[in-house]
C-alpha cells in the first residue's frame, strides 16, 4: 500500500511553486523535471525567457527534456525535429507541408522572481489568483547571496506547513530553550504567523521574534529577529504522491565585517538544517488526523487548517 492513505488531502494544492532557481537555467539549456506527478521540460530561449511546458511531443510522445534544443525562442524536438514556440504551438514540421492545427503542448504560467523559477499549479487549470511578491532582502548590498539546502521528503506540502503554527514540537522535539506562543492571522492566501523564541550564543541567551508568512503552501518567508536578521526563502513542491522537493535559501543582513557575517549564518544555517531533519523521521511516517485532540497548550492548529481548505479544488478534501 502507498503512503497516501495517511492524508485526506490531495498531494497537489493549488498555489506557485517552485520548480528550479534562477542560475540553474542558462540561456539555450533544456532540463527535463518532473513535478505535480506529470514529466515537464524546462528551457531557457535565447533571449533570456524561461518556458515549462508538458514534456512529451504530441507527435510521437519524445520527450522535449531529452536532447531537445534551443533555436532562438522556440525547442525542436530530438526525434522529428517538430519545433515549438514558447506558448507550446507547434510552429514547423521540416518534412511537412503543413503544420497540424492540434500539434500544440501545454504550457505552463512560469514567474521568474527573486532568483526562484515558480510555476502555478491548479487541478482544474484555472488560472493564477495572486502573485508572487518581490522580497526586497534579494539583490540588497546590505544582505548575503543566498546560501542553499535541499531535501527529498516523503509528505506533503500542509503537513510541512503545519510546524510553524505546532509550538509545543519546537521544544520537545528540537530542543529549543522555550516553548515558543504563536499568533496567526489569516489574510486570504497570505497566512503570517509571529513567535517568539530564545537564542543560545557564546555570551548567554537572547530572546528574538520569528516572523512567517506564507503564500499558500509553495512559498514562504520565514526572518529570524534578534541577535541577527536572518531571512529564509522556503519552498516545498510536489513531486509526485509520495514525495515533496524542498529548497530553504538562506540569506543573512551584513554587519561587523565579513568574517563574523559568515559565521553567524553558518552556525544559523546548521542549526535550522540539524532542526528539519530531525522533522523528515516525523513528517514520513505520521498520519494526518482529521480532527486531531488537541490541548490548550497547543498553537493555533486549527485555525491553520481552517486556511489550508481554499487551496484544494475537491470540496470534500478537507484538511
């Protein structure tokens, strides 16, 4: 038996998610991924443009990803050589005299914002709803490049999510010197959520203040205030029933020389890695229990899960 049995929940939500960074993709490269349980190609034209699109050739089911090439705005296929313009029409059969009208690929709605490539997903295909926004830490002097950590986990998107509202888990199972008390508000797909925390460092302990806020389950921002303004872009994308994609790029605020800059986002980056991967034993061997028994000393659960339901297209899915 599969592991979608622990959910009630769709693995794909509706929402951007991220399916590559920026500096991954060069001009005329082609990469085949596989995301939301369906075979994508990637490619970057000449011109700078990034295109997704469905990745079998409508043809004879080539797969683009696979020695597919770049000509100008358009990738010619490697087994006939149908080419395709960035919207998925097929714009020239070479031995052909006449392109066939229902030679088209679906094209996927693709954002390139602050250095993450993010690709919209909805089940029933409808288009965008909200947008990505710009973070204004990315390309700032003032701010570190992003330092980058990526993990395969067996889960989905809500189940991650969930942590941030769980407060009672970050001290019994990460250890942390407080149990920290949230507060959620809900704003449309935007969900933040403030905590305070304690920090250890070599001179004591500091208090400091965690600030999320999610757009949907694809991308989130997560800023530690405190000791040091620390920023994590957070994303988590389906791969297929079983499994998630997840990239954290970590980005620390310049002060006191580089030397002590590097350091304290080093420390920083092992710590919020030593504190997910102590989640994944957790996250891939839990069930989703729909509606749990909760104590008043847990976080605001349910008012969590009561945000999640408007990012699945099933009515009857809900979390």
């Amino acid at each position: 038996m599969g592991r979608g049995y622990r959910f009630s929940f769709p693995p794909y939500p509706i929402g951007w998610f991220q399916v590559a960074y920026s500096n991954e993709l060069e001009v005329g490269q082609v990469t085949p991924l596989e995301y939301f349980g369906k075979d994508l190609v990637l490619f970057r034209t000449e011109e700078g443009e990034a295109v997704l699109l469905d990745a079998f050739c409508p043809h004879l089911g080539a797969h683009l990803g696979h020695g597919g090439t770049v000509e100008g705005c358009e990738i010619r296929c490697p087994f006939h050589a149908w080419k395709y313009d960035t919207e998925g029409k097929c714009s020239e059969v070479p031995y052909g005299k006449k392109v066939p009208e229902k030679a088209t690929i679906h094209k996927w709605d693709l954002r390139e914002v602050n250095g993450l490539l993010m690709a919209w997903h909805h089940p029933d295909g409808d288009p965008p709803s909200y947008e990505i926004p710009v973070i204004p830490e990315y390309d700032d002097e003032g701010w570190t490049d992003y330092t980058m950590r990526r993990w395969k986990i067996r889960t989905r998107n809500q189940e991650m999510a969930e942590n941030a509202v769980d407060t009672a888990h970050f001290h019994y199972l990460h250890g942390t010197h407080n149990m920290p008390t949230a507060v959620l508000e809900a704003d449309g797909h935007i969900l933040r959520v403030n905590s305070d925390t304690v920090m250890k460092t070599p001179g004591g302990l500091v208090n400091g203040e965690i600030q999320v806020q999610m757009h949907g389950f694809g991308f989130s921002l997560t800023r530690f205030v405190g000791l040091v303004e620390t920023l994590i872009v957070n994303s988590v994308t389906a791969i297929d029933d079983e499994y998630v994609d997840v990239r954290f790029a970590f980005t620390v605020k310049k002060f006191g020389g580089v030397d002590i800059t590097k350091g304290i986002g080093k420390a920083f980056v092992r710590e919020i890695t030593r504190q997910l991967e102590q989640d994944i034993p957790i996250w891939e061997n839990k069930k989703h229990i729909k509606p749990p028994i909760l104590s008043d000393g847990d976080g605001p659960i349910g008012k969590y899960r009561k945000w999640c339901k408007q990012f699945y297209a099933d009515p009857n899915a809900i979390p």
